[in-house]
C-alpha cells in the first residue's frame, strides 16, 4: 500500500510557515506543514500547470527574443511547458520566493519536469514575484502566475496584492505591447474576470482539465493587454 513518506521540509520567507516534500509511490507530493492534509501540488496531475504556459507561450512565440515571467516555480511543470513552446531565443524568468522548492527541483522533482531549471534559456528569480514585475516596466511578452489557489491569496494573504486592481496593473505596465497574462485557479470567479477587464484587459476563462480528459476542472485566465 502506498502512503505518504516526508523528504524533506523548507521554510516559507516572510511567512511562518513551511512546505512539505513527500514522497507517495512514485509520485511526490507539496503540501503546507501543519495544514488541513490537503495537497498544493502532485507530479501526477500537472494539465493545467502545462496549459498554464503553452497557451500563452503559443501566443507570443513567434516574437524575436520573447522573455516571459512565470510566478511560482511549483513542480517545475509550468516552466517546462514554457521551454517547450516558445524559441532558442527566448528567456524565461522565473521569481521563486521560496529556496526549498529550487532545491527540490534541482533534486528528486527534476526528473519528473524534464529538469527544465538546466536549460540555459531559464533564469530563477529568488524574489517576491511581484517585486519582479515592478521592477520591469514593458519587461515581458507573457506573465504566468500560479502563486496560490486562486485570485483571494488563500494560501498565503500576502498573495492577495498580485490579484488585486494594483496588482493586475502592475502586470499591465510589465508586459510589451499585446502582451498575454495568464492567471491559475482551481476554480472559476466572475469577479477577477471584470476585475481584469477594469485594468485594461481582454479576458477569457478556460476551463482545464487537471489530469487527462476526465474529474477535476481548474481556471485559467488568458487576458491580453489592450493597450500599448
């Protein structure tokens, strides 16, 4: 029978808290360190991590020397999809807040992305994501962010800012022009839609889903800027 075995546990910065690595059959599992049990991620069921890139990687890969961000390195899924979709020429910035997850996915994790942290296009970003996109104004052709849960911050509070109307206009001034932001939840909110229409977006919802063609649905939001 398999069961959950702890490899490994690394403090959240800023936070108090910590993630868990376990280690379940032949998968490996993220969960918060004294939560309710409930998982954050698992190397099994990655779809809508992948679709989380490639559909705004397809967007804008013909452009020379596209550079995109991605918030949250997570399990390394969303990063490898970004590689596989955009060109020998492009780079892919990703602002990690929490050392462990690198070290993980320098580790035993790698194997399961494809070890995309050794292609020389990445570029790891141990900072706040949102320090990131303050800090590069027209910096990016496609932001990806898959920090938390959901547009509320409900893993950690401190993420609310980035689904915020000061946050997503702060994701508008760091994209080029047409630029595509792309934002992950395991559910749907009517709310964060307008709100991405009011800070100068076209918005989508696409439902994914998270493993296969079948069971559990996640949200992603593809919104284009429409202004340069």
């Amino acid at each position: 029978m398999k069961r959950f075995v702890l490899l490994d546990t690394t403090p959240i910065p800023e936070n108090g808290g910590a993630l868990c690595l376990f280690e379940y059959g032949e998968d490996f599992v993220i969960k918060i360190q004294g939560g309710d049990g409930g998982q954050l991620m698992n190397t099994r069921m990655h779809g809508s991590e992948d679709a989380l890139a490639e559909i705004p990687c397809r967007k804008v890969a013909g452009r020379p020397n596209s550079r995109v961000l991605i918030g949250g390195l997570g399990m390394g899924f969303t990063l490898a999809s970004a590689l596989k979709h955009l060109g020998k020429s492009a780079e892919v910035v990703v602002a990690e807040l929490v050392p462990g997850v690198v070290e993980w996915n320098r580790g035993p994790l790698g194997e399961k992305s494809g070890r995309p942290l050794l292609d020389p296009r990445t570029v790891i970003r141990m900072e706040d994501v949102a320090k990131v996109l303050q800090s590069e104004p027209n910096g990016f052709d496609a932001i990806m962010l898959d920090v938390d849960n959901g547009p509320e911050g409900l893993t950690q509070k401190a993420n609310s800012w980035l689904y915020s109307a000061a946050g997503l206009n702060a994701c508008a001034k760091a994209l080029r022009p047409k630029g595509v932001l792309a934002v992950w939840s395991a559910s749907a909110d009517r709310q964060f839609s307008d709100k991405l229409k009011k800070a100068g977006f076209k918005a989508e919802e696409v439902q994914v889903f998270a493993h296969g063609n079948k069971g559990t649905r996640h949200t992603i939001w593809i919104a284009e800027k429409l202004k340069g």
